[in-house]
C-alpha cells in the first residue's frame, strides 16, 4: 500500500501482561507481524490483578518502538471516559480486540457510531461466539446478543475471523451479509536451535500449558492418565493460572490417586513458558475448544510432539507424525499415552525434529500472514 497504516487498538489486556493468554498473544502476534503502526489503549494492570505494571506512567502513551505506542490507562482514566478521546485522531482502523468488553468494545463502538468512523471498525469477536464460551453467563449473554442485534450495534462493522468456523458463528449472530475477513492467528515465531533431551520407555514429562478453568478440561487430562495406568516414571506438570479454587480442588483430589507424579506448577509468564517447554517430551491438552492454541503452536515450534483434543485448528497431527488430536474419549487418549510412553530415544528424536519443522512451517507461512494484511485493506473481496 501506498501508505503506512495506523490503527487504534483498545483491548481490555495487552503486553506485559499474559493471564489473559489467548487474546494477548494474537493481538502481539499480529501487531509484531504487521507493517502498519499500532495504537493500543489498554488497561495497566493485568488480568484478574490490581497491580499496576511496574514503571509505566499511566494515561499517557508509552512508545514501544517506531511503530507501536500504548497508553496504559487507570480506573479513573476509563471511568471518565477519557481513553475514548482518541477515536478522534486520525486513524484508519479502529480494531476491537473482543466481543463483549464493555470499556474496550461496546463504549469504543458506541463512540465510533456517534462521530460516523464506525465504518473504520474492526471487531475479533476472539472464539466467544463458540457455543462453550457462551455457555458460561449464557442467559446475559444470550439477551446482549439479541439488544444487539435488534439495535444493529454491530452493523457496518467488519469482522475478523480466525477460523472457518468462526465465518459461520458470526453469519449466525450478526447476519450472512457481515463483511468478514478470514485471517487465521498468527503463531510467535522461534528461530532457536531445538533443544533435544532423551527419551526412554517407560520415561515421560508431559507438560499443560493452560488456565485451571473447566473448559481446558484439565481434570479430563488427569482421568485419562489415571485410567491408562502408565508404567515407568511418567510426570504431568500444570502451568497456569488458578482462577477457580473450587475446581482446583477436584484436580488435586484426582491427582492424588492418578498413579503418575502431578504438579501445579502455577502460573508462569510467557518468557519462563518458553524457557522450560525444552525440558518436556510431549505437551498434553485435553481441551474443550480453543480459537487457535497459542501454547500449542509455540510448542510444536519448541520440539514438543503434542497430544491433543480434536477440539482445536490443529488436526491431522498423526498423519504429519508430530503428535496427536483426539476425540475427547478415554480409550483415544489411553492408546496413544501408552505408545508414547514406550517409545525408544531414536524414534522419539525423529518426532521432536519433525514436530519443530511443522510448527515453525505453520508460523513461518507467509500466506497465512497475507491474510492478516487483508484485514486492513480499503477495498478486498469478503465472506458475506
């Protein structure tokens, strides 16, 4: 294009921060790999925290580098309604990095629908039109969806969609003629050499990289490998926050008498994640759907063969001999923990180096980053 971009960002988390997961890291994927310039008005503190990042000044733009600024905004910024200011600067897109937030999406869009750039808007509903996530405070949810519709909130609006299945979800809720822009997330990219451990039968460090939160199915990971009674030294390590005690406890109990060695290891931020995935064999996800799978992607960059739901974009992982993606069914996952487990140390290294060349394939495709570009042209061919 003719011209560098710029876009207005408001996303309720963005870097330093990670609890968040998911949506912080597609939004700093995507902003890393773009050629435009980036606004991002943001909160200061990080999700469920009240801890503002350390040395940030607040409500005044922190320049990241020579495209990216942010503006780390406070309580009182946000209630005054201050941070809502800079939809009036010159901007060409105004990019929504969720659905329902009321301070980052519906008062931005309001905003924008009143001074008429609502036209510039872009809307990454990030998988909470997925029938699981709308599950949870689904009647309150179901009636916002509906005054939204009747009211037409989100018209004229364009909408970016990572998956096949998102285009359908969004067609579903907000229309079959909404312009939409099929751009899969963008992986982190690793160019490090891969660290390579050994394996031997009987031997397995399996790692979970996730939220400790019913719909990542972490107590469902625990009662597969209780039930396929693995012999050796097998461990699992949980890496994540622990925002549900109540279900934490329900884990803990069933870890007890799993018959491997269980840790939770608590949360970690995304630089120690990436520092010790080397020092695992496999990487073990029993989830009920995820969007994309960022932790999935950067292991498999890593050298992790993974074993997975079906319940993700990666799939046919088999085939590509770097791991696998189950239905959620205990003898599925029984079958392939033991042939896992019993693999021998050549073969195992073939699976890791194979494992590294499909992940970095997969964030290395320059198509895919194509896709991401389209977002914010003036004038492309959409998905009605």
């Amino acid at each position: 294009m003719s011209k560098q971009q710029h876009i207005l960002v408001y996303s309720d988390w963005y870097l330093p921060g990670y609890r968040a997961g998911g949506p912080i890291r597609s939004l700093a994927n995507l902003i890393e790999q773009m050629p435009h310039a980036f606004s991002v008005v943001t909160r200061i503190t990080d999700h469920h925290s009240s801890i503002p990042y350390a040395g940030i000044t607040p409500n005044v733009w922190t320049t990241i580098n020579d495209r990216v600024r942010v503006m780390y905004c406070s309580d009182d910024h946000l209630q005054s309604g201050a941070y809502l200011e800079e939809i009036n600067g010159d901007y060409d897109w105004i990019y929504l990095n969720s659905l329902f937030s009321p301070a980052f999406t519906i008062k931005p869009l309001r905003k924008a629908r009143a001074l008429k750039q609502h036209h510039k808007v872009i809307v990454a509903p990030r998988g909470m039109l997925k029938p699981g996530a709308l599950s949870i405070k689904a009647n309150k949810k179901k009636w916002f969806l509906r005054i939204a519709q009747w009211l037409r909130w989100y018209g004229g609006v364009r909408w970016h969609a990572t998956n096949e299945d998102e285009v359908a979800e969004i067609k579903s809720h907000f229309g079959s003629r909404s312009e939409i822009i099929l751009a899969p997330n963008l992986a982190q990219r690793y160019e490090t050499p891969v660290k390579m451990i050994s394996k031997s039968p009987g031997i397995m460090k399996l790692v979970c990289v996730a939220r400790i939160s019913p719909e990542k199915g972490i107590l469902e990971a625990i009662q597969f490998l209780s039930a396929t009674q693995l012999h050796g030294s097998v461990s699992c390590d949980f890496i994540g926050t622990m925002q549900d005690e109540e279900y934490l406890e329900r884990c803990r109990a069933a870890a007890e008498n799993a018959g491997v060695h269980i840790h939770f290891k608590g949360e970690m931020t995304h630089q120690e994640v990436a520092a010790c995935l080397p020092d695992y064999h496999f990487f073990y996800l029993t989830t009920w759907g995820e969007n994309f799978g960022h932790a999935i992607a950067e292991a498999l960059q890593l050298g992790l063969p993974v074993i997975i739901s079906n319940r993700t974009p990666w799939r046919n992982l088999a085939e590509a001999g770097v791991g696998y993606d189950l239905p959620l069914e205990e003898g599925a996952f029984a079958g392939a923990l033991k042939e896992l487990n019993n693999l021998e140390n050549e073969e195992y290294q073939f699976m890791r180096d194979r494992a590294a060349k499909f992940g970095r394939a997969a964030a290395h495709d320059e198509k895919v980053v194509a896709q991401s570009k389209r977002l914010f042209y003036p004038l492309v061919n959409v998905t009605r």
